[in-house]
C-alpha cells in the first residue's frame, strides 16, 4: 500500500463511521492525563454506582475519597515520587481501581501483574521495571515474599478479598478466606502495610495534585516478545486517553440502552484489555460489575442474573463455554445491548451460538498491549464476522512484504499502525523498540492481514510464533528455556496447535537424552516455572527435530496435518 493508498483508505473508513454516527475526528488536547478524563466522572456520577465485586458496590464518590486517601498515602508515607513504578499484583476486587487511581493520582506507574505468576516470571517483572512498592491479595502473597528479597521493592501493601465492605461482612468473608480457604499471608512479609491502615493514614492529609502531562509514563504493560523475554510496554497518559476517546467515538455505533450501562467483566484486569474497558467504564460513568473468577461460571451466572449487563466483555473461549451451560441459556437477555469480544479470535460457531441464546451479536475487535490496546473493532450496526472490524478513528493502518515494502490492496501483509494509540516503546529495550517502531511512528505488529475494499480488515496469520492461549500470548522460546534445565531433555521446540476450550494450547516436542522421560514428568517440571496456561496441553517425544542447514529447529515443520 503506497502513502497515496494508505490516504485513500482513511478518508473510506472515516465516511464509513460518519454514516454510522461516529466522529472521525478526536480532539486530543481536551484532557492533559488520564485522571482528568476520569475525575469528571466523580462529579457527575457520585452517589452512582462505579464498581461491583463479591456483591459489594462502592459509589463514583466513595472510588474518588479511597483512592485520594491512598494516593495520600503513597505520597506522605513511602517517599516514593513521580515516576516510580508500583506494581499491582490484584485480582477482580474494588481494590483494584482504589489502588491504579490512587497510583496515578499520585504520579506513579502502574506495572499491572498477574496473581498468578510464578516465582521467576514475577522476579523478572519487578526486576527489569525497577518497581519499588507493590499491592498484593493476601492469600496470593507466597510467590512475593519468596522474591521481593532480589527486587528494588521498598513497600508491600497486603489487602484481603473484603477490605472494603462493611464491617460484619468484612469480618465473615476474610475470616473465611484466610481460614477455610487458608488465604493466609506468607512469612516473610511481616512489614507489609494493610491497605485499610494505609487507607487510614493516608485520610489525615489531602494528598497534592501531580501535574502529569500527556507524554508522562501511565502504565508499564508487560507482554512477551519473540526472544521470550517480558517487555514492559511504555504507555503514556497521552496514549490511554487517546484510545479511550476513540473507543468512546466507536461506542456510537452500538445500541444504547436506557439509562446507565452495566457493564460486566470476567476478563482479568491486569490484562490491557480489561484495564481499559475499566477505564472506559469509569469516564462514561457507567456501572462495572467485576467476576473475580470467570472459572467459576457458576457464579458468573448468578451475577448475570443479579445485575443483567447491558454490556458484556468476554472472549471466544467464554462465549463457549457459556452457552454450553443449560443454567446460562435460561437467563433473561434482554437489557443485553452489546458484546464485545477481543484477545484472540471469535470462531464463527462461537458468534453464532451466542447471537442464537442472547438475540446480541457479538462485535468483534483487535488490539495489542502495544497499542493501548484497541486498533479495530467491528460497528455495533454494521458487523461483518469473520473481520475485526474498521480502524478506529485517527488511526491509520497499511500493510507491508517483508522488506518493509507497501503491498498492492487485497494482498496479505503485515500489518502496521499508526495512531495515538501506539506506545512510546518498550521500557528500556531501545533495540527492541527499533525492531517494531519505525521512525515515522508506525508500529509492526507481526500478524498477517488482509484490507477489504470496504475498509474492514481481516487477520489471516500471526507472523510470530506467538502461541495465544485464552487470549494470553504465549512465547514459545520461554518455554523451551525453561524446558532446557530439565537434565533429560537434548532438544525441544513448542509450537501452538487448535483447541475447542483455549483457542490454541501449546504442544512440545522433547527428545529425552534417556528416552525414559514421560509427558507427566515434562509438565510437573514446566509447572514449577510457568503460569498454568503456559504448560503444555501436549508432549510428543521424538526422536530427533527439524533443522536448518545452519541447525536452527524449523518449528513450522513441526506442524501437522490439522494444526493450521
């Protein structure tokens, strides 16, 4: 695609979302950082409801005086100063946007860490993003206090499920995690700060405002690379609030309900996607209502059936497994109004099924931790399955060969994207950087697309070796690395094969120095070290790999028939 068609293409799409009632255009020199386009919220929305989990709801006001206290807190009682990064270790709790907004309020970075992690994966993240302070569930403290003695990190904030309920049900609900569920916080950890004792102190002070600006450092998101290795994407205030705007403009050409929107999200919050549609939520004032185990499908439909969403936020794996379920069909659907599904690809089966029990199709989007995260998204009036929908308002997108070079239209080639949305780079990876982020600001996304004359684009690969399991990538050199310590294994090679629950899990090829290895004993020693998504579903020995003349393992001839 030449410059001349990468204009044409935006003046099409921009027509397109004109028709369809969307602004083309985003102003933004409207908000300086992110807690500006948030804080209008708590004026307008403050005695309404913001955030729901574990049936207890916290008001846009009650949000706005707990993260001023934590914010308070951070900036009276820790030393910490603008730019520093804390890590948020949390899982869906009220907790969670209390303590990102008290974060930011106080001109920190956000390092958002999954509960789960292993010990290395968690060493690594607080190592390479210099964290000093972290926020971690009680009852998920084990993994920390085993590293925190190999990181920069200074303060520990413990919180349990239910700090911020009322007082008899504080006590019930901690009293039986910490007991029955034996959700006790580690050894090791005896300086750790309560978050309601941090809450406490930091209400004696007002804390003072951080002037942030649109080019200050929000958010260190952490996502894996081709070498396996974690980088922290750099997102700067300017990029959130930027991709904010745009979803807001997109949100047009979906179907509105009466009054506010409840939204409903299962997605883990430490992943971009679900960071921002938290974000979106709060901007727009409207009712979140957070599932703090999505495994737990059971209470996920009893939730549904207690707020009826407006709004729903899930993934091909959890439209699934849902409408497989009688007790999920038997709800009442009908305040549903739009489902948004991204972080891995949306089958057709899947679309269909879930359009079929709920009468709400089901609008398909793309995105990367790179980009804030939305690149694309289908409109809510215009859907056409099978895409990921038209460019976002002020965003360009073109395709290129490998050489870097434009491809004609209606050819594949990797696509690129340019926009306000795309990361200032990886924190401090500066070759990295310079790998996918050219000097004009476009940024290669190693997957393979195809552009219709229409504008919609469609992904037909990923270039990568990127396996996306549940819509987490995984990195197939981080589990061969891993693998490698095992003393019975001479070579391995993982590469990602379909599955009906995940979309893709990871098979890995072994050949065992013994020849007496077995496929359990490869995923015990794998599950010391992986997060669970990332331990092979399959282990297939052999005898011996494929190789290049220069003996590089050939991953792609690992595939067989059927693992396209």
């Amino acid at each position: 695609m030449s410059e001349e068609s990468v204009i044409e293409l935006q003046k099409r799409v921009a027509a397109t979302w004109r028709e369809l009632g969307v602004n083309s255009r985003i102003d933004l020199e409207r908000f300086d950082n992110l807690i500006e386009l948030i804080e209008h919220a708590f004026r307008e929305h403050a005695d309404e409801a913001a955030f729901t989990s574990l049936g207890h709801t916290i008001t846009f006001a009650e949000l706005d005086d707990l993260s001023g206290q934590f914010a308070s807190y951070l900036e009276h009682h820790t030393g910490l100063e603008m730019g520093d990064r804390i890590a948020v270790q949390l899982p869906n709790l009220v907790q969670y946007p209390v303590v990102v907004l008290g974060a930011l309020r106080a001109g920190l970075v956000v390092v958002n860490t999954n509960p789960m992690y292993s010990e290395r994966e968690l060493r690594h993240q607080l190592q390479d993003s210099g964290a000093r302070a972290l926020v971690v569930l009680e009852g998920m403290s084990a993994t920390a206090a085993a590293v925190l003695r190999d990181t920069g990190v200074e303060h520990v904030v413990m919180t349990q499920p239910a700090d911020l309920h009322p007082p008899l049900r504080r006590w019930l609900l901690n009293t039986a995690a910490r007991y029955l569920k034996g959700s006790r916080q580690a050894a090791g950890l005896e300086h750790a700060v309560h978050l309601r004792a941090a809450l406490a102190l930091g209400g004696e002070r007002r804390f003072t405002w951080i002037p942030t600006h649109r080019d200050s450092l929000a958010l260190l998101q952490y996502t894996g690379g081709t070498t396996g290795v974690a980088k922290g994407a750099r997102l700067s205030h300017g990029n959130l609030v930027a991709n904010v705007l745009q979803v807001d403009e997109y949100m047009a050409s979906q179907p509105q309900s009466p009054g506010r929107e409840v939204l409903m999200q299962p997605l883990p919050t430490y992943h971009i996607y679900a960071f921002m549609t938290c974000v979106f939520s709060m901007v727009n004032g409207f009712h979140m209502v957070f599932i703090p185990d999505p495994r737990n499908q059971k209470d996920l439909i009893k939730r549904f059936r207690q707020y009826r969403p407006s709004v729903f936020f899930g993934l091909n794996t959890l439209f699934a497994a849902l409408c497989a379920r009688e007790d999920f069909r038997r709800l009442d659907f009908s305040q549903l109004k739009v489902t948004m599904s991204g972080g891995m690809a949306l089958s057709h089966a899947a679309a269909q099924h879930w359009e079929s029990i709920t009468g709400c199709g089901i609008s398909e989007g793309y995105g990367l931790t790179e980009t804030s995260p939305v690149v694309a998204a289908n409109p809510g009036n215009r859907r056409v399955l099978g895409t990921i929908g038209l460019p976002l308002p002020g965003t360009r997108v073109k395709l290129v060969n490998d050489a870097g070079e434009p491809v004609p239209m209606g050819e594949p080639g990797e696509l690129c994207v340019q926009g306000p949305q795309v990361m200032q780079g990886y924190w401090n990876r500066p070759e990295d950087t310079a790998a996918v982020l050219d000097e004009r600001g476009w940024f290669h996304t190693g997957d393979i697309a195809l552009i219709r004359e229409d504008g919609y684009l469609k992904i037909v690969d990923r270039k990568k070796d990127m396996i996306l399991v549940s819509g987490f990538n995984v990195y197939p050199n981080e589990l061969e690395d891993v693998l490698y310590e095992h003393d019975d294994v001479v070579e391995c090679a993982a590469v990602g094969v379909p599955d009906e629950e995940t979309g893709e899990a990871v098979r890995m090829y072994v050949v065992s120095r013994s020849g007496q290895l077995t496929v359990e004993a490869v995923r015990d020693f794998m599950r010391r070290s992986l997060t669970a998504y990332k331990v092979p579903k399959q282990v297939v020995f052999r005898d011996e790999l494929p190789k290049s003349n220069v003996g590089k393992i050939l991953r792609r001839e690992l595939k067989e028939p059927g693992d396209a």
